[in-house]
C-alpha cells in the first residue's frame, strides 16, 4: 500500500475532524509507514481507530450545554470533570488535555485485546511497537479482526484469550492533538470505578517504562486502588462507597481465588519438575487444577448471591488469561510498600517509582517484591 493510498484510507469518513486532529493524522501516518509494510494493515487499523476516536471527541463543556444530551450522561460527565479535578490537586497527577471531552463511540468497548501463552507456561507472548515497546497484547479496534488473530495464534498452538478493554492511555504523547477522551464505554461505571479507571489511566502519563507491561501496569494500579481508596472515603456519597465495598469485596475474593491458581500452575509447568519431561502428566494435572478453580469459583459465585460479572472471564480461562490478570496485580503490593515508605506523599512516591525505573527490569522487581515482603512481615 503506498502513503498516499493508505493517507486517503484514514482521512476518509473523518470529514468532522477538527484541524487539531488533521495535523497530526499525516505525522502519525508517516510514522505508521515508516516501521515497514510487514504489518501495515495493523499499523492501519490502529492509527484509524484512534483517529476516528478523536474525531468523535467534543469538549465536555459542550455536552453538558447540550440540549439533547440525556441528563444522565450530563451528570456523569460533572462527575468526571470532579474526579480529574481532584486527581490533580490530591494525588498530583497530570493536568493536561486528557479527559476534557467525551465521545460516544456506539460500541461496548473502544479496544479488544489478543494475549496468547504456550500450553505450558504463563509467559506471554510479546509484540514489539514504534513507541510501547515490547508488550504481551495486541489490540484491536474491531473484535471482528481481533478474533480472527485469535484463530490464527490457536492454528499455531497458542493458548489464546480476548477480552474488550474500556480505556486505553495514548501515554500523554496526544495531549497537544486533544489528549485521551471520555468515552461511553466507560463513564457510566460506578463512581468509584469511574475513579479508579481514571487514576489509572492517568498514571500511565506520570511513567511508562518500555519493555515492561507488569511494572507498567502494576503501578498504575496501585495509583488507582490509593487514589480510589481517597476519593471514596473523602469525596463520594454513602451511597457509592457501599456499592464499592461490595464490589471490590467481590474482585479482592476472584483475584486471591486467582492467584492461588496461578501459583498452582506455575508449580505444575517449572521447568526442573519431574512433570515437565512427562507431557501427558502435566497435562493431567493441569486439567485438574483448572477443574477445583472454576468449582472454587462457582462456591464463591454462591456465595455472592449468584453475582455473574467474572463468568465470562472464567469461562475462556487459561494460561493466556492468567497471564495477562498477573501484569495487573504481580508488583502491586511492592508499590504500595513504597507509597508508605515515601510517607504517602504523592510527589515523592513518583519521583521514588522514576528512579526505580532507572534499574534493570530484574533489580526493579526484586526490590518491589523485597519492599512487598518486608511490609507484611513488618
């Protein structure tokens, strides 16, 4: 495909764009062409996406003068626009472009992600970008094309799993163009979600190391799960901090549920394991063990009065979704520690995290695990 055809192929349909966004549709479809032809239409689908994305983006002060906007939808923007607010002035997070407009992309998610993993082991399987660097997912901007890379990574071997993403960070590189917007996809949530997802999303912008999603991931969720806990007890109505306590009992319940069974399959697939030379063993006993995991999961389903929200996770559960659960939760407890190590000061936290990040992948993760450690035991 040449520049010119594929430069037609994303400016068409984007005759709403405002001349903010046309400026850098050309830049970042050079840059797109530039990484080669091997995978161009991927390169294609991802720019596009994101392109029409932000054409679709009006500012949130014209929604909320908007008179055919559903009050609904102005009140979950008011909420929003409070919660960016208190991110910059409690936890010291970015205040730029990112979540100043909405866009209703008419879609249950903006993204479907692809992670796959050997039969044998946890470890993802990464693909290599311009500017994430190595990561252990590919994403999507139609399920349609989502799925059927699933299908081609099964015909190889893979264990596969695709799950839709609400939110994704552009990482603070597309703040001048207009930043990440709000999206229907995800600003309905609860409050406390809403709060959660938006921290998150927005520590991406303090630090992202490349080359490394568990670290990536793991702080920005334990900047979710500090600033959410702050938000809640300070901020949010009675109401919204009962329905996070029961929710996030819920998600504190599946992911000790799922940890338990990562390390059980972590034993069952170590390379110095009598299993490992005896396939037909492991495979026995992986069977078993992925078989007491959804009959855990069903006795804590029960015991949530029959809540249904992670059935479909479990589901598609295998290596490729345990994989992908671990980048989110692996390092947190280690990032915690060091958030009261710095005295729970914000600044001071990121500046620790930055310089943590100066470290070889592996000294950075021994320490998150030392510091991790220390404090329970402490």
């Amino acid at each position: 495909m040449t520049f010119w055809r594929f430069f037609n192929e994303v400016m068409g349909g984007l005759t709403h764009a405002t001349p903010r966004v046309l400026r850098w549709v050309g830049v970042l479809a050079l840059g797109t062409m530039l990484v080669g032809c091997a995978d161009t239409r991927y390169y294609w689908q991802s720019l596009s996406g994101h392109v029409k994305l932000m054409a679709a983006a009006r500012p949130v002060d014209d929604w909320l003068t908007d008179q055919t906007a559903p009050p609904t939808l102005k009140q979950r923007l008011e909420l929003a626009r409070h919660l960016r607010q208190f991110a910059v002035a409690e936890l010291k997070l970015p205040d730029n472009a990112s979540y100043q407009r909405f866009a209703d992309l008419q879609r249950r998610f903006v993204v479907w992600n692809v992670v796959a993993a050997p039969a044998d082991s946890l470890a993802l399987k990464t693909w290599c970008f311009p500017v994430a660097g190595c990561v252990g997912y590919r994403g999507y901007f139609d399920e349609a094309d989502a799925q059927a890379m699933a299908a081609s990574l099964r015909a190889e071997g893979w264990e596969v799993s695709v799950y839709g993403v609400p939110a994704y960070s552009t990482l603070g590189w597309m703040n001048w163009a207009g930043g990440d917007p709000l999206l229907n996809t995800f600003v309905s949530y609860p409050d406390g979600e809403l709060a959660r997802l938006m921290f998150h999303e927005l520590a991406h912008q303090v630090l992202y190391v490349a080359d490394d999603t568990a670290f990536n991931e793991s702080f920005a969720t334990a900047v979710e799960r500090l600033g959410g806990e702050l938000w809640l007890a300070h901020q949010a109505t009675p109401a919204a901090q009962r329905a996070y306590r029961d929710l996030d009992q819920r998600r504190q319940q599946f992911r000790e549920l799922t940890r338990a069974t990562r390390r059980e399959l972590a034993q069952i697939y170590m390379k110095n394991s009598p299993l490992a030379h005896t396939s037909s063993a492991q495979l026995a006993i992986k069977v078993e063990a992925m078989r007491e995991f959804r009959a855990r999961y069903a006795a804590l389903k029960q015991s949530w009065g029959g809540y249904s929200g992670y059935d479909p996770w479990v589901a598609q559960a295998n290596n490729a979704a345990f994989g992908a659960q671990a980048a989110y939760d692996e390092l947190v407890p280690g990032f915690l520690a060091l958030f009261e190590r710095e005295g729970r000061d914000w600044p001071r936290f990121y500046d620790a995290v930055r310089q943590l990040s100066q470290r070889p992948a592996h000294e950075r993760s021994g320490l998150l695990k030392q510091w991790a450690l220390e404090q329970h035991l402490g």
